[in-house]
C-alpha cells in the first residue's frame, strides 16, 4: 500500500515540475508604442545597432506607404531584412 501512495506522490511530484517548467505559448509582439519599440529592437539587433540604416529602410518604406504607422513600417523593415538574409 504504502508503494503505491509513494509512486502517486511521486507522480504528482514529476507533474507539477513538468507545468512550472514548460515554455509559455509564443507571444506575438505587443500593440501600440511598445510594438514600435519592439520592432525598433528586433531591427538594431538585426543591423548590429546602425539606427541610420533603420531609418534610411524606414523613409523608403514610408514613400512607399504614406499612410502606415511607425510601427507597421518597422514589421515591413523588419521582415525584408529576414526575406533578404534568408536569400543569402
């Protein structure tokens, strides 16, 4: 008796290390200010931190869509910047 009441311990022991340890579901990036601000970060990594050509992708991309926020023109820069190293 005393085996099976340990083996459920047991059990519940390795579940509940399983839950505390599992990844989170994948965030998508966040809405308003702080997507421009999380765009904006992916862009510097990506570009190893050279803001004039973030903002040189960015003007040519707001001649292209005048009507686009910031933060809709940095996930457009950011994804030809994945698009072309992808490419490579």
């Amino acid at each position: 008796m005393s085996a099976a009441v340990l083996l459920i311990v047991l059990a519940l022991a390795l579940l509940a290390l399983l839950v505390a340890t599992r990844p989170g579901a994948p965030k998508g990036p966040p809405a308003g200010r702080n997507a421009e601000r999380y765009w904006e970060e992916k862009i510097l990594r990506q570009t190893r931190g050279n803001r004039g050509a973030l903002e040189r992708a960015l003007t040519a991309r707001r001649q292209k869509y005048p009507h686009a926020s910031r933060a809709e023109l940095l996930e457009m820069v950011h994804d030809e910047y994945m698009r072309d190293r992808n490419r490579s």
